[in-house]
C-alpha cells in the first residue's frame, strides 16, 4: 500500500528544501519571516512616499509681526 506524505509543500518550495534536515528548514523559515516583515515595512514606506505630498500649512502669525514686514 503506497503511504501518503505527511506534509505537502508547494512543488517550487519543496524542490528547494528536498534535501534540508528539519533544523535547517526552521532556519530558512525564520530566514524568510524576517524578509517578510522588511519586505512589508518597505513596501508601506515606498506607497507613502509615493503619495502627493500635502501643501506645508504656514504659521499663525500675530498682527504686532505681519505689520513689520
């Protein structure tokens, strides 16, 4: 009777990580959580970047001030 895998990853991963021991793949996953979160964070900081910027809103300035000028 042919026994089923007890774990299916996607062929892509699971040509990648054939050959790995169990420590090494908790490794690449740590490896690869970690570029996730930078992957994240970077993306969020690229969109804002790419926002229109707001006008600068000026100071209130007293009248005593406005006259000088």
């Amino acid at each position: 009777m042919k026994s089923c895998p007890r774990v299916t990853l996607e062929p892509e991963l699971e040509c990648e990580v054939m050959l790995f021991t169990p420590a090494q793949r908790v490794e690449l996953a740590r490896k690869f959580e970690r570029w996730a979160r930078q992957l994240r964070v970077s993306a969020f900081i690229l969109g804002r970047d790419a926002e229109p910027k707001r006008p600068v809103a000026l100071k209130v300035l007293p009248q005593r001030k406005l006259a000088l000028n």
